[in-house]
C-alpha cells in the first residue's frame, strides 16, 4: 500500500502499494470452506530438476507463532492496530489470526473480538471500511476480514454485526466498481473513487472480497464479475492480433497494457485468474514470466505481491508435476527471505525501496502480510480452501 515514482525495469516499483444473511453464513461452516523459481520451462512441461526440498515446516510454524505474540503485544487499547491507515492494519491483522486458525472459538486470548469490534465501530454504515489514504483498496482488505470472519466468534452479537456489515460493504463494492466497458482501462476499481484511472491491483483485492462474499452465499452480479476480471487480464502481454510482444514480457501484466510488466500485478492477475478458474493457456503465460523473475528483497509491493502469488502458485501447483516443482521452489525461497527478515520480537521488517506511508506503518503493516504470506497453504481461510 505504498506510492512510488516508477523506476525502468521488468520490475519497477508500483505507484500504490496497494445482502449477506447471517443464516446463510452459519449454514456454510468455515470448515467448509475450510523457491527459488524454476529455470525457464513450459508451464505444462516436464520437470527437468530434481525435486526441491519444501520449506520446514516446523520453523514455519515458529516464525509465525512468533509474529502473532508480537502482533498481540502491538495491539491498541481500543482494539485497533498501528497509527497510520488503521483500517488497513486491523484487517490485515484479523486475517492473519483467522489464517492461523485463532479464532476467538479456540483462542480465549484471541484478539479478534476488540479488533472486529473496534473495525464494525470506526467505519460507516453506508458500507465504506476504508482509510483516506488508498481507500478502495483498504476497504477491499477490510471487506475481506468482516466476510471472512462471519461465524468465527462465540459471541453470536458479534457475528450478527460482522454480517450486516459485510452485506454493506458488498453493496459499496458492487456500486464503486466503474460501469464503462472496455478491458484495457475499464472495468475494474480506481484507488481512490475521485481518480479516473482503474486499478488492477485494488481491482484483485476487490474480486477477492467478491469471491468471499459468494461463498457466504451472497449474490454478486455475472457481469460486474466479468468485467473486472477482462480488466484483469487487458494488461498481459500476449502475442495476439499482430501485436509484437518482447519474449521478456510475454505473459507478464503490467499496470497498464503499454507499460512493463511488474511482479505485483503479475502474481495478482495469476491469482485472480486461478481464482475465478480463467483460461488455462494465459495463466501458463503469467507462470513462465513469474518462473523468470524471482522473488526479490525490494520495494514497496513485496508483500502485496506475495500476498497473491503465493496463492496462485498454490492453486495453480495442483495442476501438473511441473508447476507443483515451481510452486515448491517458490516458496522456499519466499520463506528464507522472511526468515532472514523476521526480528528477536516477531516482526517482519519492511523491505527497502518503499515509500514513506509503508515504512511508517512498518511492522504492524509488514508482519501480518507475512503471517498470510506463510499461511497460503493452510487453507484455513475460507477463500484460501478454494483449491
């Protein structure tokens, strides 16, 4: 969720790092719901190394406990996290502890019921759970944890709560999203609802919280869908229609058709595309550019990159032996950049190259991104049991 002039490269830094019924959601239990890369290679091609060692489990486990103690000790008095883009950080820290399965159902110390509480509280009935700073991206984040959280409490006030909120936070959703058709720049959601330009980032978020709230059983609209997720796909590059693409960017997304692709709207459109269950051949396409740029210490969108390509390499590993090897790769190399950032206390560091507003959130920001980083596999999020 950072702002950052652009730099020349395959990976420049981003310019921003970026009715529910309650009934049904108790009808739906959350069980329910419940690397390096590798060298270059067709996506549906054969592995050609040996099979790589998986991250250990059992430090993984640690390193998480770890920054969940230190999240705990972070947590406001009134329930909230960090002092800056607050909004932000509660939701990012109430999924962390629902992707580690510490729900106020199994965890009495849980902090879940003052961070829900204090979000339900600090954001408006008119459905909108953002901050003033990137606020259609944060109230992605947060319409996510009220939706994800649906059930999860032993109070039954707080759950009725978390799903009128929810409800209203789809319909801001649904109504915020840009009506105009055409996928190059049209389509999805802007960052802020006073800019003109959409967003494929914030627009992934954005499905995320779509995809959420179906599985709660709310009704999303087909064609709201379809469009956001055209608008998705309208900045890969791909050989088509006599357009020459250079072989460094084929299969890449960039923020807009013409630019160079990044790492964080690539893993966001694999996501997004693996998630919704597109077109086989362009995800091949954004596996083998991801295959070619591996994870890196750097920049502002570290975390939100990783945030989706772990998820999309999770889902997309279950395909065949080969994007099983690259996801494997992936994240053991993902885990031992955490590992070598993870402090005495718990917290995970902002990488350098960020803007001002991401090193000022800081580790309240960053740990919780790491924790559901980590946690992909789990699957203990009900959008995360999807497979």
């Amino acid at each position: 969720m950072s702002r950052k002039t652009p730099t020349l490269g395959r990976n420049p830094a981003r310019p921003v790092a970026r009715s529910v019924v309650y009934c049904v959601a108790l009808m739906l239990p959350l069980a329910c719901f419940a690397a390096a890369f590798v060298p270059p290679v067709s996506a549906s091609g054969p592995a050609a190394d040996p099979v790589s060692a998986a991250p250990p489990r059992a430090a993984v486990e640690r390193s998480v406990d770890a920054a969940l103690a230190f999240l705990r000790a972070a947590q406001n008095p009134d329930g909230s996290f960090g002092d800056r883009q607050q909004r932000l950080q509660t939701g990012l820290a109430i999924l962390a502890f629902l992707s580690s399965g510490a729900t106020p159902q199994v965890d009495a110390a849980s902090p879940l019921p003052k961070a829900c509480a204090w979000l339900i509280a600090n954001t408006g009935e008119d459905g909108f759970m953002g901050d003033t700073e990137y606020p259609l991206e944060s109230h992605a984040v947060c319409g996510l944890a009220v939706f994800e959280s649906i059930g999860t409490h032993s109070d039954d006030a707080i759950n009725r709560a978390l799903a009128a909120r929810a409800s209203a936070a789809l319909q801001y959703t649904l109504t915020a999203q840009d009506k105009a058709v055409g996928a190059e720049f049209y389509g999805g959601w802007k960052i802020d609802p006073k800019s003109k330009v959409n967003d494929r980032v914030v627009t992934a978020w954005s499905l995320l919280l779509l995809r959420s709230a179906e599985l709660r059983g709310a009704e999303v609209p087909r064609g709201g869908l379809t469009r956001a997720l055209e608008f998705v796909e309208g900045a890969q590059h791909l050989p088509a229609d006599g357009r020459n693409v250079d072989k460094l960017d084929r299969g890449g997304f960039s923020h807009d058709s013409a630019g160079l692709p990044v790492i964080v709207v690539t893993a966001a459109g694999l996501s997004t595309m693996s998630l919704f269950g597109r077109d086989a051949g362009r995800r091949d396409q954004a596996l083998a550019w991801m295959s070619e740029n591996p994870p890196v210490w750097f920049g502002p969108n570290f975390y939100t990159a990783h945030f989706f390509a772990a998820r999309g390499l999770l889902r997309e590993g279950r395909r065949t032996p080969a994007l099983r090897e690259q996801a494997r790769r992936y994240d053991l190399r993902v885990w031992e950049l955490l590992r070598d950032h993870q402090g005495p206390d718990g917290s995970y560091a902002v990488p350098p190259g960020n803007a001002e507003n991401t090193k000022q959130m800081g580790a309240t920001y960053a740990t919780p991104m790491a924790v559901l980083i980590l946690n992909a596999a789990r699957g203990l999020l009900p959008v995360d049991a999807i497979r």
